[in-house]
C-alpha cells in the first residue's frame, strides 16, 4: 500500500469515528488516525529520496554548521587554518564545508 493510499484511508477512520464516545478516556480512534495521517504527510517528501531515516538524520548533523578548530593562521595566504570538528581533516576559513566528510563549517562565533 503507497503512502496516498495509508493518507487517504487514515482520513476515512477519522471521519467514521470522530463522534466515537471511549468510557475509558485511554483511546480515541479519530485523534490517532489524525495524529499518524498528519505524521505520514511530514514525511512524504522524503519517500522518493531513498535514503533511509539514519541517512536523513546523518545529513542534516552533517549540514548543521559546527565550529571548527582553529589551529593557526596561514599569512602567506591571509587566512585561518583549522580541523573539521567531526574528522579531523585540516581546513581554511574560506571553505564552508570540509573537503574529506562534507561537515558545514562555522568559523566565527
């Protein structure tokens, strides 16, 4: 079953329990179907990528910029020289990402 097919059926169990009357207070079919429906939308963009969610997650700490570690100045050439914060990889001020691991790098604070 595609993810349109789960939407879709998700909002037919909403509308045919949303007068439902649980004694417990514990379950309410209407609010879950909601809750999943609203969830299963969220992530839709990100069924045609095939990536999985680790994949996903990786990539976005991988884009979120880190502050590098300054280790020197190089004059010659009038910058900053530094180590990625996530490998290790020697860097310069002018790279917004390093060149090894793809890590998005903050140079100031």
């Amino acid at each position: 079953m595609d993810t349109e097919t789960i939407i879709r059926e998700l909002e037919r169990v909403e509308e045919n329990h949303k007068d439902d009357r649980v004694f417990t207070g514990q379950l309410n079919i209407a609010e879950m179907a909601h809750d999943v429906k609203n969830r299963l939308e969220e992530l839709k963009p990100y069924e045609d990528t095939g990536l999985t969610p680790e994949q996903i997650r990786e990539l976005k700490e991988r884009n979120t910029a880190k502050a590098a570690i300054i280790t020197g100045d190089n004059r010659a050439i009038g910058c900053k020289v530094g180590e990625c914060p996530t490998c290790g990889a020697m860097t310069r001020d002018y790279l917004e990402f390093c060149s090894e691991c793809g890590q998005r790098i903050k140079w100031e604070e």
